[in-house]
C-alpha cells in the first residue's frame, strides 16, 4: 500500500559526530506463524556456533581462491552502476599529511598521506528502515543503493522464493507479492514500488534530491539488472534454515563485491538483518573503528552467538554452518 507523502526533509547537517554509546534499537521480531508442512520445517530455536569456532583476523584485500569467481561476478555491478552505493550523500575527500588526523580516527591512507573524507546527510531517523525484499531483484536493488547514499541503517527482512516466515508476512501486511516493500517505523508510512520509495527516502532523509543513477527510469532498471548478471539469480531462492531469536548485524555497504556475497548468503538463509551502512564518507566507519579498533567491510555481529568477525569467505562459512539446515 503506497502512502501519500506530505513530509519533507528538515534542513541539512554536516556529518554528525556519533557515538558508540547511543542506544540501541529494540531489534525483537515477530513472524507469520506458519504449519511445519508450510514453513519447511523453519522453526526459531537456541543458535550455537561450530564447536570450537574461532572468528579469523582480518585480512587487506584477500580473496579466499574458492571465492575469486563470486567476487568477480559480484564486482560486475560497479561498470554497471557507476559505483552507486559507494559513496554517501555529498561524499567529499581531500589528501592531507598524517599528522592532521589523529591515529584514533579512521582515515585511508598511503605514500604519507590520509584521506580526509566529509559528507552531508539529511536527518537521521530514530529507529531503522525496516524493508522486505530479496538480492537478485532489481528494484529491490535500487533501494537498497539509495539507503546507502542517504547511510541508513535497515532491518532487512529477506523473502528468496519460497521462504516460509517473511514472504508471507509482507504479502500479509501489504497485501500484494510485490517486491521490495518499505516500512518506516518513525512516520508510520508502508509502501511498494521502488522508485517511490527512494523520493520518499531523498525527501525524508536527504536533501530531496535523487542520484542520476536512480533517476534514470527503465535505464536505471535495466543496468540495476545488468549489475546481478555475474550472479545467476544468487541471493532470490530459499535455503532451509533455523530462524534465530534476534536480528544478525551486518556492517556492509551495496557497492562493494565482499559485503554482496556475505548478504546473499543472509537472504538465501532468510536471516533478518540490521545491515549498518557504511559506504565511503559514512560517520559509521568511525563507530566500527573505535568498537573494534579496525575498519573493514564486512563485519557480522550475531547476537545470538556472541561472534563478531570479519573476513566474507569465512563469514559465509560461519552462516551456513550455524544457520543452515
């Protein structure tokens, strides 16, 4: 159900200074109780990692060999898209020495220098965007590019086909198998159609404006398509899975090849998620900086497990031996 907008965006902020103390959002769930013949078994039960699982340190730029294939195909979608998704609102960078910023804050750096990197994002919401959809859509694509240049935090609920617990439940509050579809818990607003969605977001939670990369109409569709090309339908069909009591965490963003294949995984699995935006410029990569002492995306956080790790490869790994069926 589209809802008629009226709300427009408050004025814009530089990038705020955030701190890791803030509170944290009520994460709890509920989901469309199914019949065991109708969920496929899925039920929601104690979650406990691999005996003797150890979460391995991470690594720059390694590609696990059993995974280059994946990351390649993955990294189709930056030709494609331009680099949507890779940076955030008003993304701005300058080169200074390294002197300038303290070692406690994240910066990029090389040959002496650090990269000094500013945004402007519009106002923050509350509680995160809670959104249904599935990896290989690409409307559903669309949306999850412009949540990354506004840096919003979303609690994704997955819906492959054939997934027992939030497919139906968002075709039970929307009323239409139609995909991706939007709830904001701030303003009360529920709806379909992507590109609805993201004005509604741009007027919202940015400066009202759109990227030239999701403005495009059918083009911006079709390369949104273009971009899941090296995937082969990745990320849209149901694998059989226990159902854990609390949201995962995921520190991501949809640009890069690495956090699309950990996020794949997380939607085959139908894992609900609060995925942590943060594409280049973000005030998040400071928060992970400071709560793990390193920046490097993706990082997961089950809170069901107490694992928190880097590494994609492995993070997958972790997934489907904790998760799946």
């Amino acid at each position: 159900m589209a809802a008629v907008l009226s709300s427009h965006a408050g004025p814009l902020s530089r990038s705020p200074v955030l701190s890791s103390a803030r509170p944290k959002p009520n994460l709890r769930y509920s989901v469309v109780r199914c019949t065991a013949k109708e969920a496929g078994k899925g039920t929601t039960t104690s979650i406990t990692p691999p005996p003797g699982f150890k979460p391995p340190k991470p690594k720059r730029f390694a590609v696990r060999p059993d995974k280059l294939l994946d990351i390649i195909g993955a990294s189709l979608a930056l030709p494609f898209r331009l680099g949507t998704g890779a940076f955030v609102l008003g993304y701005s960078v300058s080169f200074v020495s390294q002197d300038e910023i303290p070692s406690t804050q994240y910066a990029m750096s090389f040959a002496g220098i650090k990269l000094k990197e500013t945004s402007k994002l519009g106002p923050r919401p509350e509680k995160p965007i809670e959104i249904y959809e599935f990896e290989s859509c690409p409307f559903c694509r669309k949306v999850r590019e412009m949540t990354t240049v506004l840096d919003l935090d979303v609690l994704f609920y997955p819906c492959p086909k054939n997934g027992p617990n939030f497919r139906p439940k968002a075709i039970q509050m929307g009323g239409k198998k139609q995909f991706p579809y939007m709830v904001d818990p701030n303003t009360g607003v529920a709806m379909y159609e992507s590109d609805d969605i993201i004005k509604y977001l741009a007027n919202k939670y940015g400066d009202g404006t759109v990227p030239l990369m999701l403005s495009l109409g059918l083009f911006t569709t079709l390369t949104a398509g273009f971009a899941m090309i090296g995937r082969k339908g990745r990320g849209g069909s149901y694998t059989p899975s226990k159902l854990p009591p609390l949201p995962l965490e995921l520190w991501a963003y949809e640009a890069s090849p690495f956090c699309k294949i950990v996020r794949e995984v997380l939607v085959e699995l139908e894992l609900p998620h609060l995925l942590h935006s943060t594409p280049r410029g973000s005030p998040k990569r400071q928060l992970l900086y400071e709560k793990v002492g390193h920046f490097q995306a993706p990082f997961l956080e089950d809170p069901n497990t107490g694992i928190k790790m880097f590494e994609s490869a492995e993070i997958i790994d972790y997934l489907k031996a904790t998760y799946a069926i």
